[in-house]
C-alpha cells in the first residue's frame, strides 16, 4: 500500500508539471495569455495580485458587462496594460469604441478605449497567484525555490537509496510478508 501511495506520489510530481507546461503552451499557440492584476481596481472580480488568464475577443464580439484588457499606448512612459469592464460601447467611423470602469472605482475611466481587430477577456482568476510569482522573481525568491526543488530531489534521492538497500521481507506461505507477527 506505502508502495503504490509512493509511486503514485511520484507520477504525480512529475506529471502535474509537465501537463502544465504543455497546457499553458498550448494556450499561448491559440492565443491566449497570462497578465498579473496590479492594483484592485476590478476587485472583487480580480483583487491586486491576481494571474488572469485571457482569451481573444473579436471587436465585434465586445458586450456591455464583459472585462477587457486595455493596452496603454503612452510612449513616454511603458506600462502594463489595464483590465477593467465594459459599461458602454458606440461606434465611431467603423471603429468599436468602449467606456470602461474598474468595478472598484466610483467613475468611468477617462479615455475611451477604441478596440482594433480584437481585445482579451478573462477566462480564469486566480488571486494572490501574482504575489507568488513576484517574489520568485527576486533574488530571495529564487533562492527559496531552489532550496523547495533541492529538497524534493534530496527526499527522492533518499526515498530511492532507502528502497534499495533495505532487504525486502521474505514472505510467508500464505502470502504475509509481516514476518514474527502473530496473526
């Protein structure tokens, strides 16, 4: 039974990786992307220090109510891009323009967002996911992780020695491998 449990452990640790990585590039080859939630303008929906995984959005498609993501065009100063909901869209010269508003704040924002081609909306939240990956990013971080990875290498290591230099217990005729136990 600790047998199986451990084998199963171990598919596991490596599997649930793997299936990730392939899953997100699978996702990245259709499209779609990853974006970290700065700040709580669209809380509760997506607090401050979300991951938000998103999808692309035909222009046409845009609702009233749905989230989009707002690229920032600001040459002077580069900043992430902004996700905030649509509450009202009109058509300007062919174009799709929409107001948005973060569900946090009291008023819309200021400048309209002209949607060309397509935008992103979210498929899946998952909050406080970005803080994680912020701190992996530091020096700190990075060392923390390593140490997670060097010792789950260390205990599989370990595990793998123990398993082989431990002698298996003789069985029994009835099949009982629990050598001097009274039944």
């Amino acid at each position: 039974m600790v047998r199986t449990v451990r084998r199963v452990a171990g598919i596991l640790l490596l599997a649930v990786p793997v299936a990730l990585i392939a899953a997100l590039g699978g996702a990245r080859a259709a499209g779609y992307s990853a974006h970290l939630i700065l700040t709580g303008s669209m809380a509760p929906a997506a607090p401050a220090g979300s991951v938000v995984l998103m999808r692309p959005l035909p222009a046409e498609a845009v609702r009233v109510g749905q989230i989009v993501l707002i690229p920032r065009r600001d040459r002077r100063r580069p900043s992430p891009p902004l996700m905030h909901r649509v509450v009202a869209i009109r058509r300007d010269a062919g174009r799709i323009v929409a107001e948005t508003k973060g569900d946090a704040n009291a008023t819309p924002d200021f400048d309209p967002y002209v949607i060309e081609g397509y935008t992103m909306t979210p498929v899946v939240v998952i909050p406080r996911l970005g803080y994680v990956l912020a701190a992996a990013t530091t020096r700190g971080g990075r060392v923390v992780l390593a140490l997670v990875v060097v010792l789950l290498a260390g205990g599989f290591l370990v595990g793998a020695l123990v398993k082989i230099w431990r002698p298996e217990a003789p069985e029994t005729a009835d099949g009982d491998s629990r050598v001097g136990l009274a039944p």
